[in-house]
C-alpha cells in the first residue's frame, strides 16, 4: 500500500515543484537545474561507489561484517536512481543520501528496528595459517559394494 502511494504521490509532488520553480525561474532555467543536478549526481555516485566498494572489500578480508558498506552501495545506488529521475524531490532526496552522515543515520536507525538471531563465519585465521596449503575436509559416508550389486549403469561393466 505504501509503494502505491509512493507512485501516486512522488509524481504529483514532482510535478507541483516543476509548476512552482518553472513559474519563478522559467522552464530553460528549471530544465537546466535538472540537468546539472543529474551530472552532479553521477559524478558524486562514481567517486562515493568506488570508495565504498573499496570499504567493502576490506571488510570482506578482514573477515568484518561487511553489511554497513553493503547498506551504504544500496543507498548510493539508490540516490543515483534518483537523481537520475527528472524532479526536484527526487533530486533533493538523492542529494541527502549522498551525504555520508545521513546514510549513517539511516542505516542506524534501520539496524535498531532489525533483529539479528545468528551470524557465523567457519573461516578461523588460526585454523589456516598458511594461504598456500589447501586443508579441506570432505565429510561423507560410504559402503562397499560387491559386483552383483553394482548395475546402476552409472559404471564401467
């Protein structure tokens, strides 16, 4: 129900702004904020996106939960997509997600509302010390089979 009044709402709000600012500044002036808006926004996208990802990366070999940056490339994403849409709420709100303090509130208040019940990481530093060596176990069982038995077809007769 919320999506839909989303749908409903952002459009009309969207289009109100354009009617309001056109009406001051004119429809050139108004067009050509959307459009620096826009560039601004995919430039500040690329150089955020790519120092989160870096964060992401060393979280993931420092063997760290790695849902904070997750999160903040979720919302980076996401403030592209609205900056990329033509409007000034849209345009504002992505803004506001480009700003790190903002996302770090959003995601703090989000992470209060979630219960976490388990995490577990079967990596141990301790366990494998050397990077080079390859200690893995197989857990499986087995029986013997004796030739009158083995017709699958799946050997060799």
């Amino acid at each position: 129900m919320r999506l839909l009044l989303a749908f409903i709402f952002v459009p009309l709000i969207e289009i109100g702004l354009f009617i309001q600012v056109g009406g001051m500044i004119g429809m050139w002036p108004t067009l050509a904020i959307v459009l620096i808006t826009a560039v601004f926004g995919s430039f500040m996208i690329r150089s955020q996106g790519v120092a989160t990802f870096a964060r992401l990366q060393k979280s993931i070999s420092n063997l760290n939960d790695p849902t904070e940056p997750l999160a903040h490339g979720a919302m980076i994403i996401f403030a592209g997509a609205l900056l990329l849409t033509p409007g000034f709420f849209t345009d504002a709100i992505g803004l506001l997600l480009l700003i790190p303090g903002v996302r770090s509130a959003i995601y703090t208040y989000v992470r209060s509302r979630m219960v976490v019940s388990t995490f577990q990481s079967n990596h141990s530093e301790q366990e494998n010390p050397d990077p080079n060596t390859n200690h893995t176990i197989i857990d499986g069982e087995f029986s013997e089979v004796s030739e009158s038995q083995n017709r699958s077809g799946w050997t060799k007769d």
